[in-house]
C-alpha cells in the first residue's frame, strides 16, 4: 500500500469517526436543550439591545429603525399610489389610499 493511500484512509476514518461524534453529542437531549437555553437567552439579549438603542435614539431625539422602517413602508405605498395613478389605474390608487 502506498504511503499517500494510508493517510488517503486513516484521513477518511477520522473525517467518518469525528462526524459520527459530532452528529451523536449534537442529538443528545442535554446539548440541545443548552442549545435552546442559549438561543432563548441571546434573543432576549436583543430585545433588551434594541430596547437600549431605540430609548437612546428616541432620547437623543434622532430617528430610531422604527421610523426609518415606517418612512420606507410609506414611501414603498406613495411610489405606488403613484405608479398607478400614471398607468391610469385611478380605482388602485384609490385602493391603495386606504
């Protein structure tokens, strides 16, 4: 057997042996649940981030994400009244228009 041909196979037996590890610790109930604990914990971590920047923002009195999100969402519905008026469907723009 040619020297390359033994690390070819040892390499492949630690690649099989490592992934049947990772895939078995991944599946127990106790990584998982930590998992969820983590996730559960990061999204509260961002709740109260966002909680800080938007009170920091809102302080400060310069636009938060939420205005910019409500600015675009506004001028998204504009750009659209106004297309259709152009294309000539009054009966959408007025749809649109609440």
């Amino acid at each position: 057997m040619p020297e390359t041909d033994f690390y070819k196979t040892f390499y492949k037996m630690w690649v099989d042996t490592t992934a049947k590890m990772i895939e078995g610790t991944m599946r127990h109930p106790l990584f998982t649940q930590g998992m969820g604990q983590a996730l559960e914990g990061s999204v509260e971590m961002k709740k109260a981030l966002d909680s800080l920047v938007e009170n920091s923002l809102h302080q400060m009195q310069w636009p938060t994400p939420k205005d910019y999100a409500s600015l675009a969402k506004k001028v998204h519905e504009l750009e659209e009244r106004v297309n259709a008026l152009e294309r000539g469907n009054h009966k959408k723009a007025k749809v649109l228009r609440g």
